[in-house]
C-alpha cells in the first residue's frame, strides 16, 4: 500500500468519524474534524502495531532471530526482545523443532505402532482418538518436510501442536506399557517431550 492510499484512508476515516458530530459554525466543524483525524491516526497506529507484530511473529516462525529483527528496525536485539516479549519462546521453539523432525516422526512413529499396548484400558476410545490424531499429525509432518515443500508458518505451527499437545496428551494418558517394545516406545516419547520443554525453557 503506497503513502497516497494510506492517506485516502486517513482522509475517508476522518469523513465518516467526523460527519455526524459536525456543529455549525466553522470553528465547530474544524475542531470536529481534527478530533476524527486524531481518532484515526491512533487506530491506523494500532492497525499497523498489530500487523507489524504479527510480521515479527511468522517472520520468527520462519527461522529469523531477535538479532535479525532487532537489525531490520535499527535496534538492538534486546529492544526487539522488549517490544516483542513472546517471541524468544517462539524462536527457542523454532530452533528446537527444526533441530528434530526426524527425531520426532521416529518417536511418533514408534509410540503409534505400539498403540494397543499402550492403552491404559483396551478399546479406550479417548486414548484411540488421540492415536488417530498423532498418525494424522505424523503424515502431515512427512508431508510438510519432505524434499522440496514449500516452508510456511501454518507447518511450523502444525509441527510444534504435534510435539507440545499430541504427544504429550498420549504420553499423559497411556497406561502401563504391556511389552518391552511398548516401554521404549513410551520412555523415547517422554525424553523427546522433556528435552522440548527444556529447550522452550530457556534452560538448555
């Protein structure tokens, strides 16, 4: 959007803010004019706040740092922790996750192979759903990550809701592993979770 359509919405907003309060007089309607023209520069900040932390925020998503970001606005990189406080989480946990795709689809895998095993009851149909939605979530990491697909934000997001809310609930809800197989499976997925909660952290 170029200056000159910024300054048509301007010009438009200020229109339809201050028409109704219009008084007679010319010095009424100036006033009522500049009050509009004020309410619409904060909104236009604020429109424009919001956006620009949501860029920040996929930009993040997409492998940028806080040094990357700080740099594109002329900062320092802990001015732009202090504008943006959430997206140190979001950056450990993009390096994490991107560290350990196939360390995930292995362990998701192994632990989906062993569902029956891991029931806490046979036939639990809470602890089945959550299964069908690991295997789900494992075809759409294949998928999203294999050779020459396209990187998005909504992948990353996807990926990081597999590990942090998929996995862990399975891990939360199993029983008591039935096989050796089922035990290993169960004790990977677990030490997987840990290490991402350690990293998210900030602690490692």
């Amino acid at each position: 959007m170029s200056r000159g359509d910024v300054g048509l919405l301007v010009e438009r907003a200020v229109a339809e803010v201050a028409e109704p309060q219009v008084e007679p007089g010319v010095k009424a309607r100036s006033l009522a004019v500049m009050r509009a023209a004020l309410t619409a520069e904060e909104e236009l900040a604020a429109a424009a706040s919001r956006r620009v932390a949501r860029a920040a925020e996929e930009a993040v998503w997409l492998g940028a740092s806080l040094a990357d970001l700080g740099e594109l606005t002329g900062r320092s990189r802990q001015a732009a922790r202090k504008r943006w406080p959430g997206l140190g989480a979001i950056h450990r946990k993009r390096k994490w996750l991107g560290d350990h795709v196939e360390a995930v689809r292995h362990v998701g895998g192994l632990v989906a192979s062993r569902a029956d095993d891991l029931a806490p009851v046979a036939g639990n149909g809470a602890f089945l759903r959550l299964i069908s939605r690991l295997r789900e979530g494992l075809r759409r990491c294949e998928a999203d990550f294999a050779e020459g697909a396209e990187e998005s934000v909504e992948n990353w997001r996807a990926f990081d809701e597999l590990v942090d809310v998929t996995l862990r609930a399975v891990i939360e809800t199993a029983g008591t592993p039935a096989t050796p197989q089922a035990d290993f499976a169960l004790h990977c997925a677990t030490g997987v979770v840990g290490h991402y909660d350690h990293a998210v952290s900030g602690q490692a």
